[in-house]
C-alpha cells in the first residue's frame, strides 16, 4: 500500500516520490540471484568459495548515515576484507552519499516484499547486516534469519509507547527475535527489551557523537567567513525554517555591533534564501561573500559545511522546533556550543538530557529567545557552565563504535 502511494504521488509530480520510484526501476536490471536460500552454508556452495565477504549497512535517510557512518569507517579500517554494500530507503539519502568512497555498492532498498527480500539476501556473501536506529523490515529480518546471517542493530531507542509494547504489537515484538545483537543508546530502551525476554542487548549509548566527535577533530579553516567575523561575537542559526527565521528577526534588529549572525536554513532554494534575505537586509550569501564589505548577516545559501561553520560560534540556536522536531543538536555541542531551540525537542534523548543539565534551553516565543540570548551574551558565569556541561555531555558519549565493533568481532570470529 505504500508503494502503490508513492506511485500515485509520483504520477502527480512530487519531486522526492519520483525520485524513490524512478531510483528503484534503474536497481531492477541488476542480476539479482533467483531461489530460496536457506543456510550460510548453502549461500556459500551457491556463490562459491572465493566468493567476496559482504557487510550491508541499511539506513533510511541522511541522518541515520551519519550515525552509522563511524562504525562502518571503523569496520573498513579492522577488518579490510569485507566489502561494504550500503542501502537507503530514502532519496534524500541514496542522492547525498551514492558516491560514498567507504562503500562498494549503494543502493535503494526496494519494497520490503518477501521475494525482494529473498533476492536481496542473495545478492552477495553476506557475512553480516547493521540496521540503524528506526529500521524495521521484517521480510528482510526473516530473510537474513534464514539464510544464517547475523543482524545487529545501531543506536536503537525504543519508548514505552512503542507499538511493540502495545496490545496490538505482539506479532511485531516477535520479530525482533530475528535480531542478534541489539546496541541502543539508554538504559530505558535495554530495560524494555530485557523486561520482554530479550537478552542481546548492549548499552553503548548513540554512535552519531563519535561521528561529530570526528568532525570536530578534523574541522578545517574558512578564511573567508573568519574574515566576514571579523573579531565579533558569532551567533550561528543552524538547519532553520521560516518560523525560526521570524522569530530570530527581533533579535537580529536589536543586535548589537560586536555580534555577527550567520542563518544557515535547512531549505537552500532560492525562493527560501530571498525570503531571508528580505527578513534579515544586512546580508551578505556565502557563495558571494566579499570579506572587505561590513555585513551582520552572512546567509550559507550551500550544503556540507555546517557541522564545521560551528567551531566560530559562540552559541547556536538550532531550527525545526516549532515544526516537527529539531534537527542535529550534536554537532554545535561537540565544540562546547550551548544551544538554544523550540519546543519539539523531547524525540531526542541528548536535547532532554542538555536542557535537564542547562547546556540547552527550550524557548516558546521570540521574548524567551531575547531572554536566553541575552544571557549566553552577557552572564560569563552562566555561559561558562552552559559550554563545559555541553563538552563533558559530549566525552560521555562518545565511544559506541568501539564498543560495537567488539561486538561484532565476538560474533562472528569467537
């Protein structure tokens, strides 16, 4: 059913519904191999001694990459002789990383069917499968089950209002005992999984910190926006939408001399970036910065270099919160950023846990936001343990790769 929407939807224009179908009608030339496999055993007398060793990570966009990205480097670094074949269910991400150097193959993952999932498992010598964080598809699960190869899941959070714990969810639970090994970010998600018979699990905490982590370490110069700073104070607005952006106005019209802003929106058209700029006059765009003229706006009107901008910030305010959800709050707070944001934060263990131990803070309205700024801006004190409680969060989280890794070795070479 929700292929047959997607399909409808692509048939009525939509951009990212044409570019799942279309993306999965290319994959389907492949020679996929045909006919039940019910062993490793058998998989490796079919495809033949010499045959190559396969990991297959499975993310669903962008953002569940990132966080099974450091274990896959890892992986490739420890053990070399395994090929990498990375999927995506979403063209959000297959687009963004379809020439990602680590992997050997990226691809779609097409419709969770039994017979695709069969196929698939098929395709090549796999030796192992991560699934990262939210992806549950249960043909797949059965299919690895089957065919002998061990599935373990990355940075996995689970809540007590999950449908697997529910009335209804009894068939659901039952799948997860197609599952290996289980490496979730808290102890609430263990406790869930233990307290319903579910023993393989490990707490290693979320794997997209050492990521960040990574980046920060390896944070290269921008001389150019160094420049547009100018020894001021910088104020970064980091993934925002438009209620964000008027809510940051009044700020901006009361900001003073020693202070710079640079808005990076989540949606880089040029109908959003005109819009910003109508919002905010004295701007300048990164792809037209000139460092000589005096601009307190500089607008990132590209992709890819956000999670770096972040080292020249004094603190950060993080857009989507008054929509969805906030988006990435890791990555300012690896270089000790507190971070301000709306109130649809409560999806995210490490944004619950920040604004608990006041290295962020939730705001409603433009007034609260003026009053946090304000302080960050002008209370050393307060801003000085707002950025020491935001970089030790970050050393106590850092790690899960190393402790996935050794799980991974454990299961298949002890």
């Amino acid at each position: 059913m929700y292929s047959f929407g997607v399909r409808i939807a692509a048939l009525f224009g939509n951009a990212k519904a044409m570019q799942w179908v279309e993306g999965r009608k290319k994959q389907r030339s492949l020679s996929l191999s045909k006919g039940p496999i019910s062993s490793k055993t058998a998989l490796r007398q079919a495809q033949g001694p010499d045959s190559a060793e396969w990991i297959w990570f499975h993310a669903a966009s962008l953002g569940e990459f990132e966080q099974g990205r450091p274990v896959i480097e890892a992986l490739k670094k420890e053990c070399p002789q395994y090929k990498i074949l990375l999927s995506f269910f979403s063209p959000s991400g297959y687009e963004i990383r379809k020439d990602y150097p680590l992997a050997d193959e990226v691809l779609y993952l097409p419709s969770d069917t039994h017979g695709h999932a069969v196929r698939w498992v098929q395709r090549h010598h796999f030796v192992a499968a991560f699934f990262i964080k939210y992806e549950f598809w249960f043909n797949y699960m059965q299919a690895l089950k089957d065919a002998g190869i061990p599935l373990f899941y990355i940075s996995l959070i689970l809540k007590p209002d999950s449908y697997f714990f529910r009335w209804y969810g009894t068939w659901f639970f039952r799948q997860l005992k197609n599952v290996t090994h289980f490496f979730v970010q808290d102890d609430t998600t263990a406790q869930l999984l233990r307290s319903n018979g579910l023993t393989n699990v490990t707490v290693c905490g979320d794997t997209r910190f050492d990521r960040v982590a990574a980046i920060a370490q390896q944070a290269k110069p921008f001389p150019e926006v160094e420049q547009f700073i100018g020894g001021r104070q910088c104020i970064i607005a980091g993934s925002t939408w438009p209620p964000d952006e008027k809510l940051l106005v009044d700020f901006y019209q009361k900001m003073s001399e020693g202070y710079c802003l640079i808005i990076a929106p989540h949606d880089i058209s040029e109908s959003h970036v005109a819009q910003i700029k109508a919002l905010f006059p004295d701007n300048q765009l990164y792809t037209e910065l000139d460092a000589q003229k005096h601009s307190k706006v500089l607008i990132i009107n590209t992709i890819g270099i956000l999670s770096q901008l972040y080292q020249y910030a004094q603190f950060v305010y993080i857009g989507g919160g008054f929509g969805v959800n906030i988006h990435n709050i890791q990555e300012p707070v690896t270089f000790g950023c507190p971070v301000v944001f709306g109130p649809k934060y409560k999806s995210f263990k490490e944004a619950v846990d920040l604004v608990g131990l006041e290295g962020a803070f939730s705001i409603e309205d433009a007034g609260a936001l003026e009053s946090v700024f304000g302080r960050l801006m002008h209370d050393e004190t307060f801003y000085a343990k707002a950025s020491e409680t935001c970089r030790n969060y970050l050393n106590s989280q850092v790690g899960a790769t190393e402790n996935i890794v050794k799980g991974f070795k454990k299961t298949l070479f002890s």
